[in-house]
C-alpha cells in the first residue's frame, strides 16, 4: 500500500527544494516576468517629493536602494568620494581582527588626516585644527581617539552640502522611482506558496517565493474569523508593529504585510536551518559543541540588546523561537508576546513560556521589564549545554505548580560534564532570582557582552556578518515537521465582519517594507537590471495607466 502521506509530504519538500535552488528553466521564468517590469515614470514621484522628509540617516545610511544611490552620487565629485573613501577606511580598521596589523591600520588614518592629499590643498572634510592633533599624536589611544572625532567631522561634512546637492541630482529622482515602485499594492498574486512549515496560535506558516525576484520567505497567515473569534487583533498588530521597527541581523525581519480574502499574512525572513530545539534534541547527542553554544549566545545576546534599545521586552525566549539561516547564522523569532514599554512603565501582565519564565513574572501581583530576557537567555544556555532545561530533567512530567516553584526557590544545579566554569558562571549571573542582581540590569551598563564566556567573539565583527558560523545546515535537508504531522486548523463558523474589522484589515496590510524590500530588490538583480540604461523597454517609460506597478502584480 503507498503511504500517501509520506508521498504528499515527498512532493512538498521536493518542491520546496527546488524553490530554493534556481534551475534553468526558472530563471527564464524569472527573465520572463522583468522584462515586463519597470520603474514609474518621475511625473509619478512629485506628490512624494513633497512628502518625504530629507532625513540623511534615513535616506543615506539606513534605505540600502538610498545608501547605494548616495554613494553613487558622491563618486561623481572627488572631494566628496574622498570623504567617503576616508570613511570605508575608518569601517575597515573598526572591524579588522586585533593584531599588528590593525595597529598599523590606525597609523595610516592618522597619517591620513595629518598630511593633505596635495601641498595647499586640505582635506575638504577636516577641520585645520584637528589635522594639526593628528600630526602631534603619539600614543595608540590619542589616535584611536582623533580617528573618532575625524570620522564625526567627516560624517558631518557629507550631511551638509553634499547631501543638499544629492537631493537635487537625478541619483534622488532615481530614488523617489524606487519609492514609488515599492509602495505598490501587494496581494496574494505577488508570490508563488509552497509548503507549510508549521503553526501557530492563528493559523500557519508557509513557505512563499516573489515571483518577480525569486527570493524566499516565510509567511505567517493569521485567519480573519480566528483572530475576531479569539480577540487576537490587537496582538497581532502589536507584532505587526514591532516587527516593523526592528533592524537587525539578529531578529527576523518583516518584508511585507498584506491581506487575502480569508488571512492577514506577515511575511518574513526564511531560515532554512531549523530551530534550536531540533539541533539540542534531534540532531546526534542531546545538546551543542561548546563552539556553537557561545557563538549562537553571542547573536541571541545581540538580538535581546536591539530589542531592548527599542523599548520592547521580547518575553519569549527560548531554543525553539531561535532559528538558523543557511549559512549557520541565528535570529530570534516569533515576537507575538513581545511587548514595547509605555513610558518606562514596568508590565504586570503575565506572559511567557513555562520553564523559561523569570521569578518575577510568576510571582504573584508583581511587575517586570527587560530583565525576564536575560533569565530566559540563561535558561536558553543551559538547555543548549545540557540538553535539558533548569528546572526540569529531559522528558520529566512536572506540573505548571511544580515547575514554578522550582523557579522560585531552587537554585540551578550543574550536573552536566559539558559546563565549564565560565558557562556556569553566566548561567548562574542570569538565572539570579531577582532581577537586580542578573546579568545584563545590575546597573545601566551591565552589558552581558563583556562576560568573558564571550571571550572569543568579537561583537563589531560579529554584527558585521564577519565571523564565520561553526554549523552550516545541510541545504538539502529540510529543518521542518513533515506535513502530516503539522495539524490542520478546524473552520471558524459563525463570524461575520462589520466596517470596524474591514478598516482594521486595511490598517494591517500596509505592503513592502521599506529596507527589507530594497535589500531585496538588490540581493536578486533587479536593482542594477531596472536601473540599467541600455535595458530594452517593456512598455514604454511607466506613462500609461498600465505602469510597472501595475505589471508587477
């Protein structure tokens, strides 16, 4: 007999695979479909000309089709480029490995600033009397020090003339193209759906593709009838809106909010790799290599840090909402119980996940903040050490009661041959039953960073992309439960929507969102080919009522 939910589940991940390569034949599909894609005409961009505020962080440092575009424009003038250039260095040198050679690195900045690039000729971007301390500075931290204050002086000066001067160049009226391009309605139609990856309170997660570009990610549809049915509205706005606000290599990003007839999806990054949970239990012996153990702390440390820069308490915290990229990178996910603090006002709603729960939040008629995140992120190393959570031994039925005592009361035993000194160290300093005494909100800079459990990692390499994961995942295998074991959702009857909830739907569904769309559209090529002179026109110069917005639908 054929086991035709294996089969099912067969031609799924086939499919899904293959989504994920790009064959011949897909890629002349892909060809097919931008060559009937164009930017809008720049009569289209005056109403967001007037609308846009002329942000230099914004526009130039944070929009990646924006930051491109400036740099572009500052090579067509020398003075400028040299600004520029004087700054990649100064990035190279934050970045470089310690060593000599980094130390020589900072002599030849400084010996930059002192000496102008031509006799009577100053650097345009320095002031006289910071190239004159330049030449007078005799220690490594006198230098390090001039560096800073030339790279603010250099900052300065591209956020003046030369950004005024941006702004009136035909690289800008390229941007507001780009502008309009990504405020376009996006549907359903917009991408191709493949397998469902799993579930969650209000619906499932798939896996979808931009038919225009071919990039991969997940989408999370929340049902309409459940969310009404549920009260889940406000919720999933408010992860909506968080994920809107964060941008780091650490955190999952959203690309687009749309609706469908019956969902309100989020689609977001894809991680191929799996979650922490399934490596710390499925994959070889219970637990990690120390290597992996510190590396994926230090980015979920990171990802903990940005959130909390934002004012938002993440309160989730655990191996199974950390997902894996296909390099081996990790991100936290699922910011459904993530909450943003009103006016440092503490939270007294109870929230969270059992076994990972800070003492506080389990106390009765108390309140919390930012510190629960870092007991979570204790009870999340220990379980990568030992395969095993704080409180509770593999696979031992404990009751919510049980387990919240033990939280409370018990202190946290190391029985595991894994757990050097360091690793119970910071277990132990983010385990502290009262949030005053946990690592990461003893005072305001207690920064977990510095613990020397993270001796190895260099931080600004780290959030540069630079250090290199100690796991890859095996791209052929998919990191996922098989479809039959995913449950299907039961038909929500008996709800009906008024003008209240058709107005909410539109709130929700606000499209692209800006930077991840525009790292997007360069990551896969369309950036260079639309912008590309010699391209053969499709229809025209986006004229007609049937522009490139449209087409792309």
């Amino acid at each position: 007999m054929v086991d035709m939910g294996g089969l099912d589940n067969l031609i799924a991940n086939t499919a899904y695979l293959q989504a994920r390569k790009t064959s011949d034949a897909d890629s002349k599909e892909l060809q097919r479909r931008r060559r009937s894609l164009m930017l809008p005409g720049p009569q289209s961009c005056e109403q967001l000309r007037q609308a846009l505020p002329a942000d230099f962080h914004s526009l130039c440092e944070q929009q990646p089709i924006g930051r491109r575009l400036f740099r572009d424009f500052l090579a067509t003038m020398p003075a400028y480029q040299e600004a520029m250039g004087f700054l990649e260095e100064v990035q190279s040198w934050e970045l470089a490995e310690e060593g000599p050679a980094k130390g020589s690195m900072l002599q030849g900045l400084v010996a930059t600033c002192a000496a102008p690039p031509a006799p009577e000729q100053p650097h345009p971007f320095l002031s006289p009397a910071l190239v004159t301390k330049c030449k007078a500075a005799a220690t490594e931290e006198e230098r390090a020090s001039l560096v800073e204050l030339a790279k603010a002086e250099a900052m300065a000066f591209l956020q003046d003339q030369p950004f005024r001067e941006f702004l009136a160049s035909p690289l800008y009226d390229k941007f507001l193209q780009w502008k309009v391009f990504e405020m376009q309605p996006v549907s359903e139609k917009y991408f191709e759906e493949f397998r469902v990856l799993g579930k969650g309170g209000f619906g499932e997660v798939c896996a979808v593709q931009v038919k225009n570009t071919g990039k991969m990610y997940a989408c999370k549809k929340l049902d309409k009838k459940r969310l009404k049915k549920k009260n889940g509205e406000k919720m999933a706005l408010l992860e909506k809106e968080i994920l809107e606000k964060v941008s780091s290599p650490f955190i999952v990003s959203l690309a687009y909010a749309f609706e469908s007839k019956s969902h309100l999806c989020l689609v977001m990054s894809l991680m191929n790799g799996g979650d922490l949970k399934f490596h710390i239990y499925s994959v070889g012996e219970r637990g990690l290599d120390m290597s992996r153990v510190v590396f994926y702390s230090a980015q979920m440390t990171c990802g903990v840090l940005h959130l909390h820069s934002l004012g938002i308490v993440y309160r989730d915290m655990k191996p199974e909402n950390v997902l894996l990229d296909d390099l081996g990178n990790c991100r936290l996910s699922d910011l459904g119980l993530a909450v943003q603090i009103q006016d440092g006002k503490p939270i007294t709603q109870r929230a969270g996940t059992n076994g990972y729960m800070a003492p506080e939040i389990l106390m009765e008629k108390a309140s919390y903040s930012y510190p629960v995140d870092w007991f979570a992120m204790g009870c999340s190393i220990y379980e990568m050490v030992a395969g095993r959570t704080p409180f509770r031994d593999y696979k031992e039925k404990v009751s919510k009661e049980d387990l919240k005592q033990r939280t409370l009361k018990e202190e946290v035993r190391f029985q595991h041959d894994n757990f050097t000194e360091e690793v119970k160290d910071i277990c132990r300093l983010f385990l502290a039953k009262t949030p005053e005494q946990r690592l990461g909100s003893r005072e305001k800079s207690d920064d977990p960073r510095k613990h020397h459990f993270f001796k190895t990692i260099n931080f600004p390499r780290l959030e540069a992309g630079l250090v290199e994961p100690p796991f890859v995942p095996d791209p052929s295998v998919v990191y996922a439960k098989d479809i039959g074991e995913i449950e299907d959702f039961s038909e929500v009857r008996g709800v009906e929507f008024d003008d209240k909830d058709k107005q909410f739907f539109q709130t929700f569904a606000t499209g692209a969102v800006p930077i991840a769309w525009q790292e997007e559209i360069i990551e896969t090529g369309l950036f260079e080919e639309l912008n590309d002179p010699n391209r053969p026109a499709g229809c025209g110069e986006g004229n007609s009522s049937k522009s490139g917005v449209c087409l792309l639908l």
